[in-house]
C-alpha cells in the first residue's frame, strides 16, 4: 500500500511528531508533503521517509475580512492551484493508494482544491468539533470539509468520533506515541514514606484551557503536610505568554509548592521519570490526551479529568486516577490520596505499563493499516 501524507506544517506539534513514529511503524510506502520547511523535515528524513517540502502555508493564510485585500485573495487561488496539482502529481506519479489528511486545515484546503473522486482521502480526526473547543462557525465549515473530501475518518478516540456527524465510515484509532516511551528502559520511582517529598509534573502546552491553574489551585489547597515538588512544563503556543505568567506569579505566592516552569522541555521520558505523579487537567474534554499514555508508559501515577480520550484510557482505581473535570475539591481529595500513598499505587503503577502497551506504535500502525486496507478494498471493489 503507497500512501501519501499531508502536512500543512513543519513544527513539531502532536500531530506532527506522529507522522515520524507512522513513517516508522506503518508497514507502507510513505510519502509526506509538507507545506513548509521546518524541523519535522529533518525528523521525517532520518525515519527513512522521502518528504517534498512546497512553501505554501502562508500564502493559504488569508488576512481576516475587514482586512483582506485583492491582491491577497489572488496569492491564495493561486496556492490552492498549485496545492491541486501538487497532491495530483504526487498521486499520479507515486500510484497512491491513499492520501491521508494530518489536520482539519489541511482538510480545509483539501475541501476547497475540488480534488476528483478518484483521490481516496482520509481525514486524520483529533480535535473537537463543536463549541467551546471551535467557533460554531468554524465547527459548521469543519463538518462540512471533512464530509465533502473523506472517502473515510480516522478518529482519535470513540470521544472525538462522537463530534462528527458523517454518514462516511469512521475508525478509532489512538495517535501515534513516540516509541522512547516504552522502550527506554523503566525507572522505577523510589519507595516514599508519607514525610517524604511527592514529585508531581503537568506537562503540556500553557493554554487556560489545560488547566494547570486548577491543578496548582488543588495543590495548595491539600489537607497532608507531605512537602511537594511541582513541575510545570511545556511551551507557549500562540503567543500564550500570559498564562504561563499567571501560573509563574502563583508559584511565587506559593513558596511552599516549591513550583518549577522550565517551558518546552525536549527530554520528555527523562522529565516523566523525574517525578512520581503526572497530572492532567484540562477544563474541557481533551480529545486524546498522549501525555496520559506516556505518563502511563513510564509507570506513573496518572490523574487525570475524567471527560474525552483520557476517560477511555484510565480505568479508575486500576492503573489511574480519574476526577471530575474541574472540580478543584474532588481533585485536591484524590491528591490527598495520592499523597497518602499506600502498597496499592505500586500494583496501580505496574497496571499503568500493561495498559499503556496498547498504545505501542506497533498496535498503532496495525490499526491504522487496517483501517486504510478497508478504504482501499472498497474502492477496489466498487
């Protein structure tokens, strides 16, 4: 099966870095096309996988209405052309059997190109479609691109499947985790007395909506005099600087949190093995939640909302904790917990590898297979 892959950006997002374990692991010839350069090109290419790079994006960015000009109108049809010919030339000469579509803009753009029929594309589905996570402009322009261009969806979760409505066939499968995270050997955390300090991470992009507030909130608000170490990692997407200012100015009022915010961390299982405790606390359903599963994989005790993907992760009380997504006072009791310890977060801790193995690339890659041999043998049938 020869399947071709496009990206519409080369920054290393999820999404992005997903593409490097798929080119790895999914047993096809994989072709990507990026529209821009960038350091996942770079990633791409050591993983054995030929990328063409078209200088695009930019010119399929159009300025908002009030100030949109001529000019920029006719840079962004002409784009759009050269992104048809591109994916058709591509197709052609590399006798694709499948396109996949990585974003929801890269199924915009695709939508808008008026592609034949004859092109089987399959939308890569992550994210929300409905209000808050979207406008309910952009949740109308979404369904409405992915149901025009998809021979077929490949949904995240059973979560974000649910936010599509399409009579197109739908798969779930789990995003691709880098392969560090279950093959680099485990470090176990050390043994702790309830005196000793709990090491507790929320890793993930500084954004209001994933919750690290809520989290620190929680923290400081414990009943246990056990002393903490808190880490808050991640990068700033968007020009987020505010909020990881906000979180900055609340550890410096809470001295005895001991809170570190070193921003984009490039070692992510070095980071994860550094701690005892990973907390995930995102304010609305979170469509998958890898950082869970990595957190999972290293053999951590994850705590996490109890909506969207995470939900379909954890089992409660068996290899993760689970708390009502934003109720502060549930989060600060089941960190109380936590906190406490006990001989049943060392069997929860073992539980949390078996389930996270899973999510192994390699499941991955025989999942997502399955799902594009179906899209192709339709097609062949039909």
């Amino acid at each position: 099966m020869k399947v071709l892959v496009l990206g519409h950006t080369a920054e290393l997002g999820g999404a992005e870095i997903g593409m490097v374990s798929m080119a790895r692991y999914l047993p096809a010839d994989v072709r990507v096309v990026l529209l821009e350069d960038g350091p996942l090109v770079h990633r791409l290419q050591a993983a054995g996988c030929t990328v063409e790079v078209r200088d695009l994006n930019a010119s399929l960015t159009l300025p908002a209405r009030d100030r949109r000009t001529s000019d920029d109108v006719a840079r962004y049809v002409r784009a759009l052309t050269e992104l048809r010919r591109t994916i058709l030339d591509a197709v052609t000469r590399h006798g694709v059997d499948v396109v996949l579509l990585n974003t929801l803009r890269v199924t915009r753009l695709v939508a808008a190109c008026a592609l034949p029929r004859r092109v089987r594309c399959v939308t890569m589905l992550r994210d929300g479609l409905r209000p808050p996570h979207i406008s309910g402009r952009d949740a109308v322009v979404d369904q409405i691109a992915v149901n025009a261009v998809s021979a077929a969806v490949v949904a995240n979760s059973t979560w974000t499947a649910g936010q599509l409505v399409t009579p197109r066939p739908t798969s779930v499968v789990p995003p691709f985790v880098a392969a560090d995270f279950f093959e680099t050997p485990l470090v176990h955390p050390p043994v702790h007395s309830a005196d000793d300090e709990l090491r507790v991470l929320m890793l993930g992009r500084m954004a209001h909506w994933k919750g690290q507030l809520l989290g620190l909130r929680a923290l400081a608000a414990r009943r246990t005099s056990r002393p903490l170490a808190v880490t808050v990692a991640g990068g700033t997407w968007f020009g987020e600087t505010a909020h990881q200012e906000r979180i900055r100015r609340f550890a410096r009022e809470h001295p005895q949190l001991r809170v570190d915010v070193p921003g984009h961390v490039d070692d992510v299982v070095g980071l994860i093995d550094r701690h005892d405790v990973l907390l995930h606390t995102s304010l609305m359903p979170e469509p998958f939640g890898q950082v869970v599963v990595q957190g999972l994989a290293r053999g951590r005790v994850v705590v996490a909302a109890d909506q969207g993907g995470p939900a379909e992760v954890i089992r409660s009380g068996h290899d993760g904790l689970l708390y009502r997504m934003g109720d502060e006072e549930e989060l600060t009791g089941t960190l109380d917990r936590v906190a406490a310890g006990g001989p049943e977060f060392a069997a929860m801790r073992a539980t949390a590898v078996r389930t996270a193995q899973e999510y192994h690339p390699e499941r991955t890659a025989e999942r997502l297979t399955a799902a594009l041999e179906r899209v192709v043998g339709a097609y062949a049938r039909a």
